[in-house]
C-alpha cells in the first residue's frame, strides 16, 4: 500500500516546492530541535510478532491477529508507565493481512507486557465499509484537559484511505467517531491522501495535550505534502484552504532534490509540539536516489527517515526552520529487510523519566526504541 501511490507526486511536489513563497530555512541540529537520539541496540527491535489466536467478529474466525507484522505504534504516558497502541497484521484476506491496534504497557519504556487480544479493530459497525478488509492502521494519539484520549488513525478497505477520529478514557474501550473530515468531496481522494493526522500539543509534565492556538485546535495531515486542518472540538476537522478558496494551504513540501531525506514525500509522525520557540514537528522523509556523497544509497531504494521541522507558533503554515539531516535512518538489518524495505517510521514519542523516548516501526515488520535525554 506504501509504494503505490509514491510516485505520483514527483512532479507535483516539484512544482509546489518552487512556488513556495517563504521555504524553512535548512539548519544542522540546534537549539529548537530535540535529540540527539540514539537507538537501543542492546534491546532492538523490542517487539515483534506473536503467534497469538483471537476470534475475529468479521470474519467469524480465529486468527494470529499479530502473527505476521507488528509495526507503527503511538505512545502516552499514564499513571507512571508508557504505553503503546501498535499496528498489528495478521496472515489472511487479499490485502496481505488485516491491520488491528494492539496495546502495550511497561514499566521501563524499554521491555514491554501486551495485552492478548487488540483492542481496536474493524467491527460489524457502521464504519465495517471504511475498514474491512484492509483495517485500521498507524495511530496517533494526544488528550485533552480532562484526560479524554483522542487517537487518529487510518481506515483503509483495500481501495480508500480515510482519516478517522477515535477517543477512550482508558485505552482500552474506544469509541469510533468516523471520518474527521465532514464535507470532503470523495473525487478529492484520488489526488490527497486523506490519513495520518498530527494534532499540536503541549507537553505538561508527561502528558501531551491537545492546544488551541488563536482559539482552534489544529491538525497537521496528509503523505505528500503536509497540509493543515482545524478543528473546535477534536472530533469534526476543516482543511485549511489556500487564500483563493482552493484545495488546500501548503504547511510542508517536500525537497525535490538530490540531497535531502524527504525528496519524495513527507508524513506527520509522533508530534507536533507547541514550544517556547514554535511548533516542533516530527515528520517521516521519503526519499530516493540520493547522491552518495553524504553516504546515502543510489538508485530506485526508497528509504523513509525521521526529520524534524519548526512551524511558527502563531501561524502553523508558516515553518521558520528545517532540518537539513534525518535524526533517524534506516542502518541495522532489522531496519532495512522486512515486509517494506529501508524504513525507519517515527509514530510515537513521550517524555519519561527525563528521557525522550521515541517508537518507530521497521521495515514494516517490528518496533524499535530511540532515546534522548531530556533538557
């Protein structure tokens, strides 16, 4: 699903990137961005497939829901201990798997306890058209000020994508609030990839909390270029259009270049950060064929790496300062061989016990921790 429609938007991003009026500065590591980030390799990848049965309401069948690929989670912390909602395939169905959302929790950040059966998954609802049989996949997750957790994630039923809106009081019983967007036009779909939705936040002591600026809440979305959706509820979104009424205002493009690690496309990833500086942004770069003189691999290799971004905190169209370099690529084998080669896919970050903690999925087939200490 990843490569298909990846090429489409070449040409595309190339000519938005050139009208772009006032491009992010690029800059090395500095004062703005979080890290650096170094890999747990003594622990990597800390969670992988697992032979575990469950009966499937749709398919009215046992199946290995997590069996096959464990991969993409979101994380919070809650009453001193990380958990992580995680994307699960199992083997069946003409989509090469059905996706679920697990949980997991621990103690440490590091070594994790799963729950045995996924607690979010297609159901014989009324959303049973939007997900089944390909089913819900890569979650992201913030609250509000009254500890109501409001997850985002992707509805796919093996021809659309659907940005889809989800909220809990546990993380254990959901409640599905369907497409976020009210008023789109479905012919939209096949130009906008209509998924992965980042909302701002603050980070008060280890919690991230859903924050309005200029009295809206705001989301950043989409794979391609990154486009912006407010909202005054969490729940119902409006894209923001271009100053002529158009589809839709820019945020980020990517760089069609040769040197940079988001040539291809970028994806919201863990966080959108509201900070004394700005609005810190984690995004996945998609690149390929890039020059091998900053060691990077030539050729057709599509590669996904972590980057970050720093949008103006009054204006979150406008970003001020770009990341020249990822902070996280794709460099052990478990990262470069799997169901989806050379990725390294950024989707959940808490802060615990003075640490940063990041969580990404590789290769599309395990998830691996990053760390950073806390300043």
């Amino acid at each position: 699903m990843r490569t298909t429609t990846l090429y489409i938007f070449i040409i595309l991003a190339a000519f938005l990137y050139t009208c772009q009026s006032k491009p992010a500065k690029d800059t090395p590591i500095g004062n703005w961005q979080i890290g650096p980030f170094v890999k747990v390799d003594s622990l990597n990848p800390i969670l992988g497939p697992l032979d575990t049965k469950w009966y499937c309401p749709v398919r009215q069948d046992t199946v290995l829901w997590q069996g096959k690929d464990i991969f993409n989670p979101c994380a919070v912390v809650k009453e001193g201990k990380v958990y992580l909602l995680y994307r699960a395939e199992d083997f069946v169905g003409q989509f090469n798997g059905t996706s679920r959302i697990g949980l997991a929790v621990s103690d440490d950040g590091l070594h994790f306890e799963r729950y045995p059966m996924p607690v979010f998954y297609p159901e014989n609802d009324q959303y049973k058209d939007m997900e089944w049989e390909g089913g819900v996949e890569d979650p992201r997750i913030v609250e509000d000020e009254n500890g109501t957790y409001y997850m985002t994630y992707t509805a796919y039923n093996g021809h659309k994508t659907r940005l889809c809106m989800a909220t809990s009081d546990d993380l254990v019983i959901w409640r599905k609030h369907g497409v976020v967007f009210d008023h789109i036009d479905d012919s939209l779909a096949t130009t906008f990839s209509f998924k992965s939705g980042l909302i701002v936040s603050t980070l008060v002591e280890d919690k991230m909390i859903a924050t309005r600026i200029n009295g809206k809440y705001w989301m950043y979305w989409n794979v391609g270029e990154l486009y912006l959706a407010t909202s005054d509820d969490l729940i119902h979104w409006e894209p923001v259009l271009k100053d002529d009424g158009s589809y839709y205002a820019p945020a980020l493009l990517p760089r069609p270049d040769m040197l940079h690690t988001d040539n291809i496309m970028c994806e919201p990833g863990p966080a959108a950060l509201l900070t004394d500086k700005g609005i810190l942004v984690f995004y996945n770069g998609i690149y390929n064929g890039i020059s091998s003189e900053k060691g990077r691999p030539e050729g057709d290799s599509l590669t996904w790496a972590g980057v970050q971004v720093l949008f103006d905190a009054e204006n979150p169209l406008q970003a001020i300062a770009r990341a020249d370099e990822p902070f996280i690529k794709p460099e052990k084998d478990y990262e470069i061989t799997g169901q989806v080669n050379r990725v390294t896919f950024i989707e959940g970050m808490v802060k615990f016990k003075e640490q940063w903690f990041i969580y990404y999925g590789t290769a599309d087939s395990f998830i691996a921790v990053a760390v950073a200490n806390a300043q």
